[in-house]
C-alpha cells in the first residue's frame, strides 16, 4: 500500500531574514530538514536524504564556509541511516532515491545509496556537471559526486507508470529543482522540496533569498500555488516549522 512518511533528517537554526528577505530584523529559528519515505507496492522510495551525518559533529569540516549561516540543532540519530533503519529498512531497500536538488541538506546521505536509482533533473545534473555553475549556486561535489547510479528526467516523470508517483519541474530554486505530486487514494499530496520553503513564502508570494533564476521561481512557486488553491492538493511545504509541528511524523505516515 502506498503510503507516505515524513522523516525528520535534522534541524538547522538559521536568520529568519534569509527565509523572508521582506522582514526588518530577522530572528533565529529553527527549521526541519525533512526527507520521506514512499511506499509503492513496486518499489520504496525516498525522497531528499538530508545533510550528511558528519555535519552533525564537524559542520564547517564538512560543509565548508556555509556552514557559517547557521547552527546545526541536528542529533545523532536524525538523519536518514537511521530513520530507514527504524523501518527496518536498509538502502538496498530503496528502488528509488529522489533528489529534489543539489543543495547540501537534500543530497548529503547519497552516498549511502549506492544500488538505488537516483532521479534527478537533467538541468541539475548539468549545472553539477559545469565547475562555475555548481559554485554559484551552492552545490558540493562531496555530496553527489559518487559512484551512484544517477537517472537525469526532463520534465514531468511518472515513476512507476500509475500516476501515483510524478516529478514535475520546479525549477528557480536551483536550475533543475523538482517536486513530486503523491497521489494517494483520493487525495493529492504535493512534496515541494525548496521550491516553497514555507506557507508564508507561498501565501504572500514571497521568494526566499536563495535562487538562480527568479522569474523562474516565480513560476514554480505560482504553480504550485495552483495546485493547493485550484486542485486542493496538500502541500507540504520544504522547510517550514510551524507546518512541521502540526503535520504527523514517522512511524506515523503523513497520508
Ligand atoms: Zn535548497
């Protein structure tokens, strides 16, 4: 049965201001870094995989100068080794890893999949690929650049064939950002990743600081605006803590 779990794969205190460009002064607060797990009959899948665990001791060592913007809040325990193995379950478990981006808290634990598929856009892949682009906009080889078996889609991507599980392009975030579009039973949930980090962000069409295109992000974050108030799609937003405390955690499914 196909259900969905939202894993907490640690938390990380930021300025708010960089979250909302549009506030005076901004405060310290804390944000989820979420990953989740999917259960098709075909296949688990997991989506993001959270910052890598030697972050949680050595954030600097790890992670370099960004690691400058923010405190890790992070335990032993979450991040995404061990949230799967409360499942009982191993990477070689795991059909499918999606990465909604190349940012540093989404793909940190891939290295850990090695016989998975890993989904990831084609712009991504190729602004990975290109030295310059990949530092521009934030991305470090130390987080996707294994030997993984890598799948680039362009575009809409229907996983298993069924509609139950579909990428779609959000891309502005990061030149190839993706969603993924649930569909479970009847309802339609809708995992943002960075494309709308928050409600608010979404509410008052509100871009967050981090982004390679804007008119681009606009468009996304429009687009899935449509989703949630024109097709009543739930969306779960990428990193927003007042949704994340009302929202159920693993070992409880979210839908
Ligand atoms: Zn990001």
């Amino acid at each position: 049965m196909l259900q969905v779990f939202s894993m907490p794969c640690g938390f990380l205190e930021f300025n708010s201001k960089l979250f909302f460009p549009n506030l005076e002064k901004g405060e310290l607060f804390t944000i989820p870094v979420p990953s989740y797990l999917l259960t098709h009959p075909k296949g688990n899948v997991v989506f993001d995989t959270g910052v890598h665990c030697q972050a949680i001791d050595d954030p600097v060592g790890r992670l370099g100068e960004i690691a400058k913007l923010f405190v890790s809040r992070t335990k032993p325990g979450e991040e995404i080794m061990t949230q799967l193995k409360n499942f009982k379950l191993t990477p070689n478990d795991i059909s499918y890893v999606i990465n909604s981006h190349f940012h540093f808290d989404h793909c940190g634990g891939n290295e850990f999949f090695p016989s998975s598929t890993i989904l990831v856009q084609k712009n991504e892949m190729g602004a990975a690929r290109d030295p310059e682009l990949r530092k521009k906009v934030g991305f470090d080889p130390k987080d996707f650049d294994h030997k993984l078996n890598y799948r680039e889609v362009d575009g809409e991507y229907d996983i298993f064939g069924d509609g139950a599980l579909v990428l779609f392009p959000t891309h502005g975030h990061t030149p190839g950002h993706q969603s993924l579009r649930v569909r479970v039973g009847k309802e339609t949930v809708v995992l943002t990743g960075d494309a709308c980090y928050t409600k608010i962000n979404m509410d008052q069409d509100l871009l967050p600081s981090v982004f390679s295109d804007k008119d681009e992000m606009y468009r996304s974050l429009g687009k899935l605006r449509d989703l949630r108030d024109k097709q009543g799609a739930t969306i779960i937003y990428g990193h927003d803590p007042q949704q994340w405390k009302e929202i159920p955690h693993a070992p409880e499914p979210l839908a």
